[in-house]
C-alpha cells in the first residue's frame, strides 16, 4: 500500500527514528535506527529490511532531531553506528510531541473506558493548558486505546527534559480520573505509532491508527473493530499533527492554581 495515499504528513517522520517492532514470532528482532525521507520509501525501507507484509508494527520517535543519520542496512554495520548516535542524540532534540496515552484492555469495553478517560483528560487539559486544547488531536492507537497529541518547541529556556517532565506533571493530575492513562511513557526516547499507519491486534485484526474526532466517528470505530472491517480504516483520512508549538513555560504554576482551585469548590 501507498503511504502517499492516506496524506502522511512529511512532519510524522522527517528527522525523527522510525522503529518496527514484531508481533508473535516476529518479537525477537526489531528494527531499530531508520529513516525516510518521504512516505514512498517507507515500503522500500520493508522490503529491504525483509519485513514487508509481515506482522511488524510502525512507530516513531517522540522526539523529532536536528538530524537523523542514515545508517546503513547490513546489521554488522549498522548496529555499531546506531548505537554511537543513540548515545548523542538527546542533545539534538530540536522538538517533542506533547503525548497521552490512555491503554484500556485490548476489548470493546476497554475501548470505551479508554475513550471515556480521553474525553475527561480534554475537560481537565483545558483548564491547565486553555484555548491551546485546540492544537490538539486524538488517535486510535491501534489495538487497546488511544493518544492525545501535539507539539512542543525546545527551546534554550525550556529543554526537551523539561518539556517531558511537565508533561508528566499534567499525566499526573489526570491521573485521579482517568484510570487508563500511562504515567510510564516520559522518556525522552520513548516510541509511538506512526500515524496512518497499520497495526496488527490479536483481538481487532488488521487496524490502522487514524484520528477519532468525535463520538460519532468513535461509534462508526467500535462497529469497525467488532466486525474487523479492515476497509473502514483503509478509507480513513488523516489530519496534521498539531498547528502551533504548545506553550508550557508557565504549566507549573498553572497545575497549582487550578489545585487549589479544586481544593476551594470542595470547601464550598
């Protein structure tokens, strides 16, 4: 399939690492320290990599670098380099997604529960981060939930670990009331799926991680995962991730305040 088809946006992958990892008997050898330079060399990169059309899932980077090296195939290669990066490559960060992710159980009815929390995390995001809950879209992870995302800019008074640590401070406030949502993803080389592309679920089938606006697109999903229609998320268009850099320099005082306030309604 074409990944220029379904509109992957050039942002999703330029200067970021893409990274298979196997289901089933694929587990033991993922594939690590690639890159693209557009979504036509995706299946290229797969067939190079002997992996196409097999149960490998796609995933990138949450951190988008000044620059990726391309490292070459042969594994013997390869490994050494890749490892002489990762050993650097926190340095040149130049951005980081803002990043939720609510897993409920991989089952219709975690689905829901995951999909309940999403919609409170949105109540609570906007009395922390305000207007600025716009910027930011959801997705279906695939298989047992579901990401809010966006982008933060680094800059030299607010580093890429700073950034993961206030987004950690708001997983943290959430928490309470969202039962789903995982507060172990902060790291700065923590891995999502790549949008637009496939996932392969034990329980769902053959899926595709796609944007779920509203609760009328979260029914026409459920119907699509009981029955597994492949087609209904083949036919699915994507949106661009994020249209500004979100603001968080002053998310601290913001968790305090809106703390307190909460602490001041109960004494009321």
């Amino acid at each position: 399939m074409s990944f220029q088809k379904y509109n992957l946006q050039l942002s999703e992958f330029k200067n970021r690492e893409i990274v298979f990892l196997g289901k089933e008997n694929y587990a033991k050898y993922p594939f690590r320290g690639h890159q693209i330079i557009n979504s036509e060399n995706m299946q290229e990169l797969q067939k190079l990599l002997k992996i196409k059309d097999k149960k490998y899932n796609s995933y990138v980077t949450i951190a988008t670098y000044d620059k990726v090296p391309r490292f070459a195939i042969d594994p013997k290669k390869h490994w050494p380099e890749f490892r002489e990066w990762d050993n650097v490559r926190n340095a040149t960060i130049t951005q980081i997604d803002f990043f939720m992710d609510f897993d409920g159980e991989p089952t219709i009815e975690g689905i829901k529960q995951a999909w309940k929390d999403v919609q409170t995390a949105y109540e609570l995001l906007y009395e922390i981060i305000g207007e600025q809950t716009k910027y930011l879209t959801t997705w279906i992870s695939g298989n047992k939930g579901f990401h809010i995302l966006g982008k933060c800019k680094v800059t030299p008074e607010l580093t890429a670990m700073d950034l993961i640590q206030k987004q950690k401070e708001i997983a943290e406030q959430l928490a309470p009331l969202c039962q789903t949502i995982d507060l172990g993803i902060y790291d700065l080389k923590r891995l999502r799926k790549l949008l637009g592309s496939y996932v392969y679920s034990s329980n769902f089938g053959k899926t595709r991680v796609i944007p779920i606006a509203d609760d009328k697109k979260f029914k026409e999903l459920l119907i699509a995962l009981e029955t597994k229609d492949t087609t209904w998320f083949e036919k699915q268009e994507l949106v661009r991730l994020g249209g500004t850099n979100l603001e968080l320099k002053t998310l601290g005082d913001d968790l305090k305040w809106n703390k307190q306030k909460k602490q001041k309604r109960k004494c009321q």
